[in-house]
C-alpha cells in the first residue's frame, strides 16, 4: 500500500462516517460507472460538508454533478429554502442522478441542470454563496471567467482537480488540452487579486478561493 493511501485510510478512520446514502452512491457508482474515481469521496466529501455547514449558503452552484456525491454532501449546510444548481453534461448521467437526489431530504433543494455549463451559467441571475468546480478540466478558465461576478463577496470558490494526477508539474505536451488549460487556470487564480487562495494537496488537488471586496 502506497503511503498516501495509508495516511487517507487513517485520516478517514478518525474522521465522521458517510451516511448511509451516500455508502450507497459510492458503491453504485463503483458498480455502474466508467470512471468511478471521478467521484469526490469519502474525504473530500466530508470538506465540503464542513465548508457548507460553516458558511451555510443560500445559493450554491455546482458545475459537473457526475452521480450527486458530492452535490449532496454540498446540500449538507443549505440555509432554509436554500437551493443548489447543480450542472452535468452527460445526458446518460441523469437517470442516476436524479435516483440519488430524489433517495435524499434535500431533493426540494436541488436543481439539476443537463447541458454544457457554458451555455448554462449565463442564464443565472443568482449571486452564489458557494460555487464548487468539477466538471471539464479544458474548460476550467472558461468556467471561471464566466462564474467570478456571480459570487458574493466573501463566498468561496472551490476547484477540484487542480494538480491534475502531478501533471501540471512537469513538461506539457502542446497536444494536451486539459493539462495546458489546468495549468492556465491555476495560474490565472495565483494572480488574481480579487481573491485570496488556498491550494491544498488533498487527493487531486483543491483550490480554495474566497472573494475579496
């Protein structure tokens, strides 16, 4: 066993357990998932909780759902008659999601949106206590242009993936547009001055951002 893996399985170990759905969704996504490491899991889920809990939002958005983990982890902290966005792609996704949501107390909270995210976030008029990205690495620039004016001051931007398995570290090949567009997007945040930032080597990288007046 890899020691990272050690140090995971014992920082969960001491750490609050999943309930009880979302030990389901972990196990049905391993199941019936091409790519069931997409999820965030156990750990990372937990974070989110905590951060939702801490802040407890009205408005969040959330861009790549994937089979709702960690949307309801998200919903975990919601404010009363607080309402998540929360944005997928994949149409083949969407049967499972709304299984998992509506398995969950917060389905009168959750708005699932299927389409590309780039044409969705201009349609919202909302201003978002927490917005959590992780969703099409290529586009994470993208995303975040689009997103910084609907975030309140003070509210936090979290970024998932941003060390993109260490390849953000070394030479980049020009044909790798996830890797080239990771690498823009965090360099991008390390000089934006409207937000103070926080990258922390958690599973595969999350970038914690809070807005600045």
């Amino acid at each position: 066993m890899k020691i990272e893996e050690s140090i995971e399985d014992y920082c969960l170990a001491h750490s609050s357990k999943e309930d009880a759905l979302l030990q389901h969704i972990t196990r049905q996504t391993y199941l019936r998932m091409l790519y069931p490491r997409m999820l965030s899991g156990h750990l990372q889920g937990r974070l989110l909780s905590y951060f939702s809990r801490l802040i407890q939002p009205k408005r969040i958005l959330e861009i790549g759902t994937f089979t709702a983990y960690a949307t309801l982890c998200l919903a975990e902290g919601l404010a009363e008659n607080g309402i998540i966005h929360t944005l997928e792609i994949n149409p083949e996704f969407e049967a499972f999601i709304t299984e998992n949501i509506n398995a969950s107390k917060y389905s009168n909270s959750i708005q699932l949106h299927i389409g590309s995210a780039l044409d969705i976030i201009p349609s919202f008029d909302d201003i978002f206590d927490i917005v959590f990205i992780d969703a099409d690495k290529a586009q994470y620039p993208d995303y975040f242009r689009l997103i910084i004016d609907k975030v309140r001051i003070g509210g936090l931007i979290i970024a998932d993936n941003v060390l993109w398995g260490g390849k953000v570290l070394g030479d980049i090949s020009d044909k790798d547009s996830e890797t080239l567009a990771m690498k823009e997007f965090n360099e991008m945040i390390s000089q934006d001055s409207r937000l103070d930032k926080l990258m922390l080597p958690l599973r595969d990288g999350l970038t914690l951002m809070i807005k600045k007046a």
